[in-house]
C-alpha cells in the first residue's frame, strides 16, 4: 500500500514540482495520485476537505496529516526521504537554492494572475493591472538571465533546478496567452530546451497548449 496520497492536477505548475521532486527522490512507489478539478470558480469538496482554502497540491503524510502548500510538501520529502539533496549543490548554497525557487514560485503566480485577468468576463479586465505584472515578470527573467551559472543551477536536481524549470516552462507554454515571449531571453530559453533530455521532465509536461 502506498505511503502517500498526493492530491493534484495534471495542468497545474505546482503540483509539477511535487512530481518532479517524488521522481527525483525515486519515490513514486510510496505516492499515490489522485487527480482533482480545480478553477477559479470551482468548490471541490475534497480538495477542500484536505487543503481549507481549496488549491492543490496536497500530500498526506503517514499519520493520515495533509500537508500543502508546494514549497512545503518538497521540503517534507527532501528532509523525510532525501537526505536533503535537493537543497545540495556546488552552485549555489542552499538559501540561494530556496531563494530562485521563491522567484520561481513568483514567476508562476504573476502568469496565473494575467492568466485570470485576461480570462474575466469582456469588459471586466484591467489592462493596467496586467501590464504591471508583465512589467514584474519582464524584470524577474532579466535578474535570471544575468544570475552566474543559470543554466547549470536550472539543469540540477534541487528546489532551485525544479521551481525554475516548471516556471520557464509554464512561461514558454501559456506565453501568447501572457503576453510575453520566452525567445526574448536566449540564454533562459536554451536552458529549458537542454531540459528536454529530462525524461520526467517531459512526462510531467501539462497536457494542454
Ligand atoms: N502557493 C501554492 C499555490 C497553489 C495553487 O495556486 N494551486 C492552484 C492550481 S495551479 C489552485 O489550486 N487553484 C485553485 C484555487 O486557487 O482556488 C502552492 O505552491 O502550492
């Protein structure tokens, strides 16, 4: 029987790194996946009842506790089954792992925020509010583009590799939709594409365009 239950979703950018870091740690024969529908305007019973605000991911531990949010269940595995090596490495020291991983985290909540505002009902977007975060997500993979060794700490096993590969990708995948092009930032985009020999990778790739 499976040690974990891990309460997710295929398309989310979150749950991604979740997956990334079970497969990275080799633990998928302990994790269970059970997908759940989530949307702005959805109430799903079960993912509320494990997660009071109602977003995913969510992981049970052992003892039957749920445990979210993204950043949080990494940590757990890392620190439960991974000797800490996702926060290892000869890059960078582990609160400069942490530290991209919360940009990355950023960058991937700024793109969901455009993403929401531009799905608002017609008339009901504010342009203002999403040239704001295209400006902050525009100055965000500037500072990546300019960080020493960006390609080889996004190609690592730690928080840092993770959360950067999920963000970069879901920039490149939804970027018509957010206004911003991946292609702007060479050096960024060629590192994503050496990611591509990442077999887990591609496999945790969302379904839609
Ligand atoms: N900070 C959270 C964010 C999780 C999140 O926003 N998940 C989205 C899916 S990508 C969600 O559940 N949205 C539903 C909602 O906000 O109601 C994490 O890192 O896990």
């Amino acid at each position: 029987m499976s040690t974990h239950r891990l309460i997710s979703n295929r398309n989310s950018p979150y749950a991604r790194k979740v997956r990334l870091a079970i497969g990275y740690l080799g633990l998928q024969g302990l994790v269970i996946e059970q997908d759940e529908k989530i949307g702005q305007v959805v109430f799903n019973e079960t993912v509320t009842s494990a997660n009071p605000i109602g977003q995913i991911p969510v992981l049970s531990t052992e003892d039957g506790t749920w445990l979210h949010d993204s950043s949080v269940i990494v940590e757990y595995l890392n620190e439960r089954y991974g000797e800490r090596r996702l926060l290892s490495s000869a890059l960078a020291d582990p609160w400069k792992l942490r530290t991209l991983a919360s940009l990355a985290d950023a960058i991937i909540q700024s793109s969901i925020l455009i993403l929401r505002e531009r799905s608002r009902p017609a008339g009901l977007s504010w342009s203002d509010f999403i040239d704001a975060q295209q400006h902050k997500l525009v100055h965000a993979l500037d500072a990546l583009a300019r960080e020493t060794s960006f390609q080889a700490i996004l190609l690592e096993q730690t928080v840092a590799g993770i959360g950067l590969s999920v963000a970069l990708d879901f920039v490149l995948l939804r970027g018509p939709l957010i206004g911003i092009d991946l292609a702007r930032w060479p050096s960024l985009h060629q590192a994503l594409q050496r990611k591509a020999a990442d077999d887990l990778f591609i496999a945790t790739r969302p379904a839609i365009k």
